[in-house]
C-alpha cells in the first residue's frame, strides 16, 4: 500500500479491491458509466439552429435523462452528418444478460439514488426488501423502454461489444456505459476522432424518496462506478512469483498507459496520474478541449459523495440475471415496467430467501458503507 503505484491508486478502486476496509487484490483497471455524445452535432451552430427551429427547444449536452431520450428521437433515422448513411439517437445495452443489468441501473441511478435516504439503493439494508420496483427505478425503465425507438436496427439485441462499435464507428448521437465505446471513437483509425465529447450520466427533475414514499421535485445526479479488474495471485499457487511477474508486466506503467487508448482492450483509467490531460493529448493525439472533458468527467466521478457501486454480495450474479430477465420483457412490450419491477422483486426475494437472509444482508452491508461515504 505504501508504494508509489498504489498511492496513485484513486479511492474509490482501493475500494473495489477491498473488502471492508482490508484489499485482496491489485486493481489493474477502472470502471464507471458516463455519457458520450457527438460533439461535431451537439456543438454545431447549425445544427443548435435547426433544432431550435423544429422543437423550440436548446440542443445542449443532456443534463437529464428526459433531455437525452429528445434529442435521440430527433436524430435518430436521418443522415446528419454527411457520410450517405443514417445515423441513429443512441447505443445501449440491451441484450439479456449481456451486462445489460448495468445499463439499467445507470439509468436508475438518476431517479432512485437519493442522497437523503441512505442505507441501500438496492435493497433497503434494514429489512433487505428490494427497492428495485419502486418508482424510481420504474420510471428508469420507462425511459429506456421508449429507448428501443431510437436505437439503431437491431439495438433491442446489442451487447457491449455492439455498443463500442456502434457509438465508436459513427452510427449514433449518444451512449453510456464504459470508457470501451469513446476509446473506441478517440482511436486513429476511427471516422469520428476528435468530434465526441463526455460529461456525467444524465440526472432527473425528481428523485424517489423511499421513506417518505414520495417524489422529491429537485435535480439529482449520481456516478454508477462499475468497479474494474482487479487481479491477485492465489496463496495455494506453486507458481506464485511467476504469476506475481506477469502481472506486474500487465499491468506495468507503459502497458498501462497503451493499453488505455485501445478501446476494445477494456482498461480503463483506475490511477490519478490517468486523469491528466496531457496524457492523451500527447501520446493519443487527442484534441486539448475533448481531453480536458473526459479527465475532468472522470475526476468529478471520485468526487462525488452520492454514488452508486455494482451489487457485492453472495447470489450476485442470480440478481442481476433476473433483473436481466424482467427489464427485457418490458423492453419486448410483454410486460409494462411496473410488472416487470414487480416480477424481478419477487425473484431478489426468493433469491434472498434462498442464499440466507443474514449472509446477503451481511454483504449488502459492505456495499452500503461505501455508497454511504463511510468506507
């Protein structure tokens, strides 16, 4: 913990490589969700004109999810940038179980994350009754139902590496999720270098306050950090100083640092030497302006005091395969959002029930000192 690699470490990926306070393993990357935008269209004075003309309306980076979901249906179907082909409103993940469960709750995040009630966004840590079918997190997946009409033919069924192609070659106004699709834009030999732009993930007018049970109309925001890949070498290992070797070769400053400008490679900035501008404008080439964007994006994310983190506990992976299952059934049209909410509460229950109530609730507890602030 003491060495100069570790100090640059950010605090919130110590914190993914820890468990209550004491770290397991070495974080190698870092992951969060933020939005990517066409900035050569959201910037554009004709483009600002046009858009006035036709909605009344200021074409602005979106500060709320509303403002996103507009702006796509706007420019979503025509040929707005010139190259012969329609372009799209937005990529997302919406494939089941593709890390579409991620997606969803970076939506989420906006409506039902409120800094006034803590003690859990996913469940509440008192009595683990999942939150996930309140109105916050309803009126998420309403948005992002209205979000399968301006994705790109075949969005309903894109995964990640869909997104990244999609976003990252030209085809779509907007995205969200990890760094993977505007690496992937910020590349030489992409179309779009050095005309994309980043800022948070989109907020809301109104926030769920689940004690009250009322909506709060008052602007919120919140970062989703999506923790990162962290590595260790086993205790029982007969190899251990050979794996220890090509980890530190993995993970080294060089690689690290060319590793960050390949966006299919999945590193993503985890140190706070990563947050320097000069980095990409130097090495990458990358335009001061659009630099300066994404470092500060970023940086704002380890600042902020209302945040979520991934769902750390025993089953996890069975409650984000059924949040899998129930959003895309709404995104299919087969239930509404509020049914769908209600049939994947119903399974966290069983699955809570199943695991052992005081096993995940012990969990839970971890996750919910460092959304709190307290870890």
């Amino acid at each position: 913990m003491n060495t100069k690699e570790m100090k640059d470490v950010t605090k919130s990926h110590v914190g993914v490589s820890s468990w209550d306070g004491t770290m397991y393993q070495y974080p190698v990357d870092g992951d969060r969700h933020y939005l990517k935008y066409r900035k050569d269209v959201i910037d554009n004075p004709e483009m600002q004109k046009k858009y006035k003309a036709d909605t009344g309306k200021e074409l602005k980076v979106p500060t709320t999810w509303k403002e996103y979901g507009e702006m796509a249906k706007y420019f979503n179907g025509w040929d707005w940038d010139g190259d012969g082909e329609k372009e799209y409103g937005s990529a997302e993940v919406m494939k089941k179980d593709d890390l579409m469960f991620a997606a969803f709750f970076s939506r989420s995040v906006a409506y039902a994350k409120n800094p006034r009630t803590p003690g859990g966004f996913f469940f509440d840590l008192e009595t683990m009754k999942p939150n996930v079918n309140n109105p916050g997190f309803v009126e998420a997946l309403t948005d992002w139902v209205e979000a399968t009409k301006y994705v790109p033919p075949g969005g309903i069924n894109f995964g990640l590496g869909d997104e990244i192609g999609s976003f990252g070659g030209g085809q779509t106004l907007f995205s969200f999720s990890w760094d993977d699709a505007f690496i992937a834009a910020m590349q030489d030999d992409s179309p779009i270098k050095n005309k994309v732009g980043t800022a948070p993930l989109p907020g809301a007018d109104k926030v769920w306050n689940r004690v009250t049970g009322k909506w709060e109309n008052q602007y919120n925001q919140a970062p989703y950090i999506v923790w990162g890949w962290a590595v260790g070498v086993a205790k029982k290992s007969k190899v251990q100083e050979m794996a220890f070797d090509y980890l530190c070769f993995f993970s080294n400053g060089a690689n690290h640092q060319a590793d960050l400008a390949i966006g299919n490679f999945g590193v993503n900035p985890f140190k706070n030497s990563d947050f320097d501008p000069n980095l990409y404008i130097d090495t990458m080439g990358w335009d001061k302006e659009i630099a300066e964007s994404y470092t500060k994006t970023l940086k704002d994310m380890e600042k902020s005091k209302n945040r979520v983190f991934p769902l750390r506990v025993r089953g996890v992976f069975e409650f984000t395969s059924a949040v899998a299952t129930g959003t895309s059934k709404a995104l299919a049209g087969q239930l509404s959002p509020q049914e769908a909410l209600d049939e994947v509460a119903k399974e966290w229950e069983a699955i809570v029930k199943r695991v052992g109530k005081s096993a995940v609730q012990e969990d839970y507890a971890v996750g919910v000192k460092m959304e709190d602030n307290k870890l």
